[in-house]
C-alpha cells in the first residue's frame, strides 16, 4: 500500500503562476498511490478555473473514495467565512481532501480550535510582525481495509496552522481524537511544525523524513506522514521520500507500507 501527501497549493506552479488542470491531474497520478492526502485543494474557485480539484485527482488516481472537507468557504484572501460542512456542491470553497483506492468502511470531520483574532506574526524576510487572520482548520478521517491482507487502518489527513503554538494545541487535540479510532492511525498533511516538535505533541513514529519546504530549496520538514497504535504489529516501511512536482511550493511525500 503506497499513501502520500501533497500540499497542492490549489494546483499553481510556481514557474509560470498558473493553475493547468491538465497538468495537475498528471501530477496527481503519478503519485500513484493507494490513499493520498492533499491540502490547500480549491473548489469552484475562479483561480482554479472553477475546477473541483477533489474530483480531478480522484479521476487521475481512479480513487472511487474521496472527500473534500471546506474549510472555510468563499474565496481565500478575500471574502470568506468559516465552513460548517452545510455548503453547497456548486458553492466556492477551499479545504483539504482524502482520496482512496480502497474501500472505506468510515468517514469522519473533526474540526479543530480556531484562533480566534487577529495575531502579528513576523514572516521571513521582514523585520516587523504582521496582524494575520488564519483560515479554520480541519481534519479529514477514513477507516481504510486493504483487500490484500484484510487489514484495516484509520487514514487522517489535515493542514494545521502557521501560527506557533496554535498548530502545536491543534495537533494534540486530533490526535487525542484518534485515539479513539480503529489502530493502528496514519495521520499526514501540512503540519506547519518540524519533525521534533511533531515528536514531542504526539508521540507518534514518523514514517518518511524529508525536508519538504520550500520546494526549490527544501530547508524544513512541514509535511509528515507519522503512525501510532501500531505496537503490536508495527507497519513495515519498504520505501519513503520527497518527489517534487511541477506545481506548488512543498514537496509531495510518499511511503510504501508492507
């Protein structure tokens, strides 16, 4: 079973500034894996040519189970609000996605703690903090069976805050919330947290390590694919990296699991 992680910053390359729908579904597809997270995914965006980009990859990987969860809904940078999981098919939104090959006996929203107002925060390259207003944040859980071995684990996908501290309570509230789920758990996304800190919250194993961010010049590990609950018969890695693709500014993370 192959399962990956791309932080698909809504299909924009970097190169030319543009979202190719065409280009983005071979990116997906050659991922070629059996359960695939993805995060910053558009929905009916106009920067995105209105493409549902869950259902494009769901077509590139022939996923027959996916889900796109909003997280907020309206358009990023502009006008939005929080998503309740009420929208629409058809309405503008931006989330993350799970998409699978296997069946899924189970899905699963967990929304976690939004920071509530506006925070400074100092971005690379300036010198003064600025008043930010994060986006809310979600998670994305299946319970997937592997017809090859009958076995199930419950797959989480999520894209944490970039605000310190506040992606740290994040982290540890799902992961108390996966607890609770079928072992053992593979948790992956944009954690926007490095490997020690992600070590220190949740006590689970990283499966790939990698440094994902940015994706011309990977300095830092912000992308994870970790397990936990798996003591007992303890998932075997037969093969992990970083791939990058030609489009976004993280790189994709892939992990072969026997």
């Amino acid at each position: 079973m192959r399962v990956a992680t791309f932080n698909i910053l809504h299909g924009r390359s970097l190169e030319d500034d543009r979202v190719d729908v065409a280009r983005y579904a071979d990116a997906i597809a050659s991922l070629d894996a059996d359960v695939v997270a993805l995060q910053e995914v558009d929905r009916s965006q106009e920067r995105s040519a209105r493409a549902d980009l869950t259902a494009v990859a769901a077509g590139a990987l022939g996923a027959g189970e996916h889900r796109f969860v909003a997280a907020l809904s309206g358009t990023p940078g502009a006008t939005w609000m929080a998503a309740t999981g009420a929208e629409q098919p058809d309405e503008a939104a931006y989330g993350i996605a799970l998409l699978s090959r296997l069946p899924v006996r189970s899905w699963e929203v967990v929304r976690l703690p939004s920071v509530p107002c506006t925070v400074p925060v100092v971005f690379p390259g300036r010198r003064r903090p600025e008043l930010v207003r994060d986006e809310p944040r979600v998670a994305v859980v299946a319970v997937v069976e592997d017809p090859a071995t009958g076995r199930c684990l419950t797959v989480a996908g999520t894209h944490l805050s970039f605000i310190p501290g506040w992606n740290t309570w994040q982290l540890r509230r799902l992961v108390r919330t996966l607890r609770r789920c079928p072992a053992p758990v593979v948790l992956m996304g944009d954690l926007n947290l490095e490997a020690e800190a992600v070590r220190r919250s949740t006590g689970m194993r990283s499966l790939v390590r990698a440094d994902t961010f940015p994706a011309h010049d990977p300095q830092r590990q912000l992308d994870h694919v970790l397990v936990g609950g798996d003591g007992a018969r303890p998932l075997r890695v037969r093969g992990a990296g970083a791939r990058r693709l030609p489009l976004s500014d993280h790189l994709a993370l892939t992990v072969d699991l026997g």
